[in-house]
C-alpha cells in the first residue's frame, strides 16, 4: 500500500520525464524516493545524480510538496468510476515495461473489467488535428476494420484523425474487448478537448481513458509530447495516417521506433501539406507504406 500511494503522489510531485526523479525512484524505490523528494528524510549522495542536480530538482519540486494528498487524488478517481494502475497490478498494461521512462503509475476511468490488450492487439492511429476529408476517410476505413478484427484502436481523443480513430473503432467494435483506449496529456476529471467528452463517455462504455497525470492537472504541450510514448508503448503498430511536417503526431512515431515497434504511414497527395509528414516518415525509412486495416493486421501479425 506504501508502493501504491507513494506512486500516486510522484505522479504529482515530478513531471513526465523528470530524469532526476526517475534516478530517485530506480535507485531507491517509490516509497524512499518520495520521502527524500519531500524532505521526509535527508538528502544523501546517489551514484548516478550529481549533487548539484539534486539541489536543484528539490528547489524544483519544493512548490508541489504542499499540495500533495494522494489519498485525495485516489478517492476523486474512484468516484469518477476509476482507479489507480502500477506495476504488478493484474491489469497493469505489459507494453509499459518496454518503456525505458515507464508512467510511475496509470489513472484509468472506464471499464477496467475488460482490461487492456496486449500490444500485440492493439494499434495505435494518429495524425493531424486538422484532417482531411481524405484523412478522416481513411482513419474511419482502417479503425472500423481493425475493431471487427478484435483489435483494439489506441489515440489521444484530440480532434481530427484521434477521434476518427476512436469513432470508427466504437462503431465497428465486436463488444468482446475494449474497442479503443484514449491516452490523455492531463487529469482525467475533465475530457480535453472537452468537445470531445461525450466521445470520451462512449469509450469508457467498454474501454478506458489513462493518464499517467493525477485528477486536476492541466494538458501542456510538454505533456502531450510525453503522451505519446504511452501510445506508442500501448499498441504493437503505430500508424500515422496524416501529418503536417512536423507533427506531434511524428514524435508518437519516434517513440514507437525508439522501443522496436512497428511504424507505419499512409501516403497522400504530394500537393497536401497534411502528407509530408507520413511521406517523411517513409523517405527516412523508419515506416511501412500501409493502405487499409488488412496491411495493418499483417504488420502486428508479424
């Protein structure tokens, strides 16, 4: 129980990516790493954090420290019909492990009863928030196919391509196991972008909404960024189905790449801007060309 509440408050207390923080928590374990993040017990020297660090990360942490109330943040999520993931947990999602920064914890809300799929029956869909009919088309072809495959259809709830994904994978779902899983940047008590909260609603019907980010904390570009590693970490194939450039959605491919799974990109016009970025992705030979739910099959079959 020390484990679990002690998880819950560094979710709080250090930001996705926290390299200080997560030496703290490898070295000595949630429960000490908090206490000495909180001035609970004295600092002491680490082999892999230099004193100087320290001195600044606890500088860095000192603001939260007082707004700390895990037990609280565990009974608001509990009354929004959800609960508190860690490692060990039956229903701690495996993909996580691969993750060399892994959630130190994961909010959920939704129907945890019917778990979460392994990687292997998962695929994630992203792409721009300003999508094309041609992209939306798409998404809404490869997301319904996959979902009457029993796979499971991972996003991030945003407009565009994420909630094509989500929309698609509700309609063709086969109720056997979670149709779609959304990966929030913030807490779990509102639905960002709130447009889309009767979406979020549906998905918790027989799926679930995560963060790896206590009820009340705000959605920043950082923490999207961190978001999609939980996304690509959650889904054997990443698939990016329209980006600008340089998309957010090109970084969940990284993160993909980054942990040995698949990638893959639809190609578009050469005219859409909303294209270069999954024609960059297969230029820089880091994706597989893909055109309909069967190639993605194939690709986590593989």
């Amino acid at each position: 129980m020390n484990d679990r509440i002690a998880r819950a408050a560094l979710t709080r207390l250090f930001e996705p990516g926290d390299r200080i923080g997560r030496a703290l928590v490898g070295r000595l374990g949630a429960y000490a790493a908090l206490r000495l993040a909180t001035g609970a017990q004295p600092v002491h020297t680490l082999p892999d954090v230099r004193t100087e660090e320290l001195a600044d990360a606890l500088k860095r942490w000192a603001p939260r420290v007082p707004e700390l109330a895990p037990e609280k943040d565990l009974a608001t999520i509990e009354r929004l019909g959800g609960g508190f993931l860690t490692p060990g947990d039956e229903h701690w999602p495996e993909g996580m492990d691969d993750l060399p920064d892994a959630p130190y914890g994961l909010w959920y809300r939704g129907n945890i009863d019917n778990g979460i799929p392994a990687p292997s029956q998962c695929v994630a869909l992203t792409g721009s928030r300003d999508s094309t009919s041609y992209g939306a088309s798409i998404t809404g072809d490869m997301a319904y196919g996959l979902a009457q495959r029993g796979i499971c259809i991972v996003s991030g709830l945003a407009y565009g391509i994420d909630a094509h994904a989500h929309r698609a994978a509700l309609a063709g779902s086969t109720g056997e196991s979670p149709a779609t899983l959304a990966v929030l940047a913030g807490g779990l008590d509102r639905d960002y972008p709130s447009g889309n909260a009767d979406l979020a609603a549906a998905i918790r019907g027989n799926g679930l909404t995560l963060s790896e980010l206590p009820p009340g904390t705000a959605p920043t570009r950082y923490r999207f960024l961190q978001r999609n590693r939980i996304i690509a970490a959650l889904a054997g194939v990443t698939c990016v189905v329209e980006a600008r450039w340089r998309s957010g959605a090109l970084n969940t491919a990284h993160h993909a790449e980054t942990i040995a799974r698949h990638v893959a990109a639809v190609p578009g016009s050469v005219h859409s801007a909303n294209s270069a970025g999954c024609h960059r992705l297969l230029k820089e030979g880091g994706a597989v060309l893909v055109s309909d739910a069967a190639d993605l099959a194939e690709l986590l079959a593989g």
